[in-house]
C-alpha cells in the first residue's frame, strides 16, 4: 500500500496536497468533479500518483497511423543521435552472461 498524501508532502512540503490541488498542479483535468465520485477519484489519484513518481512523460502521444497504434514524442527541436560504443571488456562480459542463460531469445534464428 502506498499513501500518495505521504508522497505529495514530500515532494510539496508545507503546500496544499489535497486531490484538487494536486490535481491543478499537475495539469489534470477535473471538470468531471463536480460532486464528490470514489471511481473518479481513484482515477483522478491514479493519475496523481504517475505524476508523484515521475512517470509520465510529457509529449508523449500514442496516435494510429493506417491501423497501426506507435508513440511519438513530439519535441520543438531535433534530438542529434549519439552512438554507443562499447568496449571489448563489455562485450565479453555480456556474452559470458548470455551464454548462462537458457534458451535466450535474442540467440534463435
């Protein structure tokens, strides 16, 4: 069990930490609340709690494209791609760990 309140005056000490105002300091919309719903609430405080952990990221929409559902993550700018590299230590230290593996999925054809 997780107390969200507990959560929220962590990160917001001494600021008000009621659903409401979670709500409006996270952006999420409340124009459903118009009296008090213990369904809406659970979903409004679900939607607080990805918010308190860090979990949504912002820009991110999930369109169709002929059928198909990808995500996009709409940004102003271009991000430049950076290669990884790898060093030889690291390749032999994972291929050590795969090889302790059964049956790995990534080695089928």
């Amino acid at each position: 069990m997780i107390d969200t309140l507990v959560l929220a005056k962590t990160r917001f000490p001494g600021m008000p930490n009621s659903l409401d105002a979670l709500c409006r300091r996270f952006e999420i919309d409340l124009s459903a609340r118009t009296t008090h719903n213990a369904l809406l609430d659970c979903k409004l405080l679900a939607e607080v709690y990805v918010e308190l952990t860090g979990g949504r990221q912002r820009g991110l929409v999930l369109e169709s494209a002929q059928g198909l559902a990808f995500a996009r993550y709409e940004r102003a700018e271009a991000r430049t791609p950076r290669a990884i590299t790898v060093d030889e230590a690291s390749l032999a230290a994972h291929a050590a760990f795969v090889a302790r593996l059964k049956d790995p999925v990534w080695l089928k054809e």
